[in-house]
C-alpha cells in the first residue's frame, strides 16, 4: 500500500549474517535456510549493490534440490518452476542483480502495481 517501493542500494552491506543473502522455507524437517554465497573477505566495506556472488561452490544444485524436494507437490510450484530454474542457472555476478530479479518477479505475480525505484 505504498506509492514507491525503495531498494536501498547504496548502503552498506552488513557484515554479520543478513537477509540480503540468506532466506528460511520450511519442509518436511522443520525449517531449512537457503544461503546465496558472497564475497566479503578482504573487500572491506561494500555497497550492496556492488556485493558480489561466490560461484565456487555447487549451492545453485544444492538450492533447487532443496526447493524441488521440499515444494514437489505444492500447489502451483510446477508452474514457477521454470523461473526459479531460468533465475538460478543465470549465474548473476551480483546478488543485487539476483535479488532485484526475484523481487520484480514477486511483484508480477502478485499484481503489485507499486513502482520499484533504487536509491541510486
């Protein structure tokens, strides 16, 4: 119910754990946390907009394994499907790239007419 949706940017990315990279879901064992890899280590302190992904480890297989088995038979899951494969194999350089992705989409579905500004 707002006129502007604002995507912070230009602030700092914080440096413990944050929901900028990570998101629970739950399944049949409880509930899991999904966690998007980044480059932190010796960069000092980045924008969030300029944090980028570590693709040194299998976590795209390991996500859409997760998801595939917790969501198999949920109700419409097939149908997003397709976008959660496209999004995740697109190996974005930047998790603010990725994250923009997922939100314009979430907006899309849910009929969210609110315009997205950055605040860059």
């Amino acid at each position: 119910m707002s006129d502007v949706f604002v995507i912070l940017d230009t602030v700092q990315f914080p440096r413990g754990t944050t929901w900028l990279n990570r998101n629970r879901f739950k399944n049949d064992q409880g509930t899991l946390w999904l966690t998007v890899p980044v480059w932190k280590k010796g960069l000092g302190l980045q924008r969030t907009a300029k944090v980028g992904i570590c693709h040194e480890f299998r976590w795209v297989a390991k996500h859409l394994a997760s998801l595939k088995t917790a969501y198999a038979k949920a109700p419409y899951f097939a149908e997003h499907l397709p976008f959660i494969e496209d999004t995740y194999l697109a190996r974005f350089e930047k998790l603010f790239d990725l994250n923009l992705k997922l939100i314009r989409y979430l907006f899309q579905q849910l009929k969210v007419k609110t315009e997205i500004k950055l605040l860059s």
